[in-house]
C-alpha cells in the first residue's frame, strides 16, 4: 500500500513537471520567434502558461482515450523521435557553434556564482544529481503496460533494462553536447537575454544567431525537444492510468469501483481523465510561488525512487528466501545490486530535501519533505488505523505459472 502510494503521487507529479516544463519551452519559443525580451518579444503571464499546460494535459488526455493500438502507435514514435532528435541534436550542435567548452569545463566545472547563495562545490555536486536522476525516473512504465504486453513475464523486465541502459547512453551523449555550447554561464541565466533566462533555449538561440545571424535554427532544435517532450508526457499519462486502474483495482483509492472501469476498448477513460486533472491541480502551486511548483521536480523523483526501493528492500530482507523469481531475474548478483539500490534510494532521499537556496526563507523553501513526509505519514497512518484490517496485496487475476 505504502508502494502504492509513492508511485502514484510520484506519477502525478512526473506528469506536472513534464507538461508544465513543456508549456514554459512554448512560452520561450513564441517569446524567441517574437523578437526575445530585448526585442520586444511576446511575454506571456503566469495564466497563460497555465492555460497552455492546460490544453497539452486534455490534448494527452484524448490521445491516452484512443484505442490500445492507437496508444502502441504514439510509444513507437516516441522511441523513434527521441532516438533520432538525440542523434540529430548531437551532430548538428556541435558542428554549429562557434565557440565551444572544453573537455575540462564540461567534466570538472561547478558553478559556484549562481545566484543561490551555494558556493561549496560538493553540495552543489549533489543538489545537481537531482536533474540526472529525474531523467532516469519513468523506466517502470514498462511494468505498467505487462497487462497489455505479450510474453510480459519477459518482455516487462527486458523493457526496463533496456530503458535504463538506453537512456543511461543517449543522455550521457546529449548532455555532454548541450555543456559544450555553454560558455557564458552568468549571462545564460541572465534575465535580461533574449530568452528570459532560460538557458538551454538561449544557449542554442545564441549558436545559430552567431553562425548564421539568425536564431531560426535554434528555434528548430528547440521544436525537436518540445515534441519529444510532448511525446514523454503522453507515454507520463498513460503511466499514471495503468498504474491508478491497477491501484484501485485492488480497492487501494477512494472510490475505486469508478477508476477501474474500463471501455469497450478496455481503455481505463475515468483513470485517464482524474490523472489529467490531478496533474493540472499540482500545477496550480505556480501560480502562488515557482519554488514550490519546482518541488514537483523532486516530488516526482523522490516519490518514485522510494516506491522503486520498498519491494526491493523487502525483497533482500524479509521474503530473501521465499521469495519466487521469475523467468527474467539477476540470478546470484540480485541481493548485490538491490542493497546498492535500497542505499542510493536512501542517500538522495536525504540529499533531495536539503535546502536548493540559502539563506532559506518561505520563497525558497523546499517544500519536498513536506510532500514526502505527509505520504509516508499518510500511508503508514492509513495502515495502522484501517487499511490492514481489509487490505490484502494485489489482487491475482492471471494463474501463476
């Protein structure tokens, strides 16, 4: 149940962050084709970036109501788009630039003049695992989908791997590309440049804008990303259904009779939609402060981590011998590599929740303890008070094999 949990609130959140990130890209965009703050560029309010995730969430929320086959077709786009856009992206960056970081700026440099007031390198090299690990999180959306998925028994687990591994390579690679255009961090993050500060949209605004006179092509390379991104928060919402039809399924969350009802094309609609409207509620926190909506980016992480962790520490502890592997599994080296997860898990846990801004005050506060804590809280609360007297796991529906 505590699994249960932390997964979905850490679903939701992942789906915020992309969506509501998505729709701050557009605004950048439309600010940069406009002419850039310095040029008079559009400038859309807080309200019109909500609006904008807005109509992206109910756009997500049509696509994930289509049929199973329709929903496969935008997964093996998305795949396809983020191979080919990294690919692309990779080349074409660095062939752009005119001037570029060097290898020893790229792996060794810290950004210790960052408006933040943290200047000690090893804290900033920790509060920065955040964004890595972030990008890591979503591989168990293959989990998810087994119910829909032939040979699941093996072709769940080998998704997962492979995700990992893959997006292990291909981000490595892309981001590397990305830090070698970075030259002039203060003025990146700068306000005042043409994007806003936003900075990877300026960084590749300002390499075409150098080469070409013309920013166009950045715009271009900022399209590629949003539609990659858009492509993520369709497979976020089709996460967050699978895994609240399977939660309510087992009569886990108020109300459960409704969310696990599925159509004639056994689509979960009721699920579909609550997620999309849970997902526009979070981002409400924006429009009251930007720190607290920036928490969602940890939420989400933290949120799911821990359920990553909980059945691999009962795993290597309580059910070490009883518990039945099945076909795809990590044979002598599993009990290794869990206690390595179960403690990372641990390490950013802790890591995650220090403070991202000194001194702290109600404006850079980071609300990620709070959230985590009042779910942990939640959960074993729940349990202790009532769910333990009805509460029995999964419920089994296919027969073990």
């Amino acid at each position: 149940l505590c699994f249960d949990r932390f997964n979905i609130v850490g679903q939701w959140a992942t789906a915020t962050s992309v969506d509501f990130s998505l729709a701050q890209l557009i605004q950048v965009i439309i600010l940069l084709a406009t002419g850039g703050t310095n040029g008079g560029g559009y400038v859309a309010s807080k309200y019109v970036v909500l609006a904008i995730y807005g109509f992206i969430l109910i756009l997500h929320g049509l696509i994930n109501s289509l049929p199973i086959h329709w929903l496969s077709w935008f997964g093996q786009l998305g795949a396809f788009w983020n191979a080919a856009g990294v690919f692309v992206l990779v080349i074409l960056i660095p062939s752009v630039a005119k001037e570029r970081s060097s290898a020893d700026f790229i792996f060794t440099h810290l950004n210790t003049d960052n408006g933040m007031g943290i200047h000690n390198k090893a804290y900033i090299l920790g509060v920065g695992l955040l964004m890595s690990n972030y990008c890591m999180i979503g591989y168990d959306t293959s989990a998810h989908m087994t119910e829909e998925t032939k040979n699941a028994d093996r072709s769940g687990p080998i998704g997962i791997v492979t995700s990992v591994v893959l997006s292990n390579i291909f981000g490595w690679i892309y981001l590397v590309t990305l830090t070698s255009v970075v030259t002039d961090i203060p003025y990146l993050l700068s306000a005042d440049n043409d994007a806003g500060g936003y900075a990877i949209a300026q960084a590749l605004y300002t390499i075409f804008n150098q080469r070409y006179g013309s920013g166009v092509g950045g715009l271009v390379c900022l399209g590629v990303i949003a539609v990659a991104m858009f492509l993520c928060g369709v497979a976020c919402i089709t996460s967050n259904s699978r895994m609240g039809y399977a939660f309510s399924r087992d009569g886990a969350m108020p109300y459960s009779h409704l969310w696990h009802r599925v159509n004639k094309h056994e689509v979960p609609l009721n699920i579909v939609w609550l997620s999309v409207l849970v997902a526009f509620a979070m981002a409400l926190t924006s429009l009251g402060s930007q720190v607290a909506f920036q928490a969602m980016v940890s939420i989400a992480t933290l949120g799911l981590y821990i359920s990553y962790a909980l059945p691999i520490f009962f795993r290597v502890t309580t059910a070490r011998k009883s518990f039945v592997r099945g076909p795809f599994h990590l044979g002598r080296y599993g009990v290794i590599i869990g206690w390595a997860a179960v403690l990372w898990v641990a390490f950013i846990t802790v890591l995650f929740s220090l403070p991202v801004a000194y001194p702290v005050g109600k404006d850079v506060f980071n609300y990620t303890p709070v959230a985590v804590g009042g779910v942990l809280l939640l959960s074993v609360g729940s349990w202790v008070f009532h769910a333990r007297f009805w509460f029995k796991g999964p419920i089994v529906n296919v027969d073990t094999y």
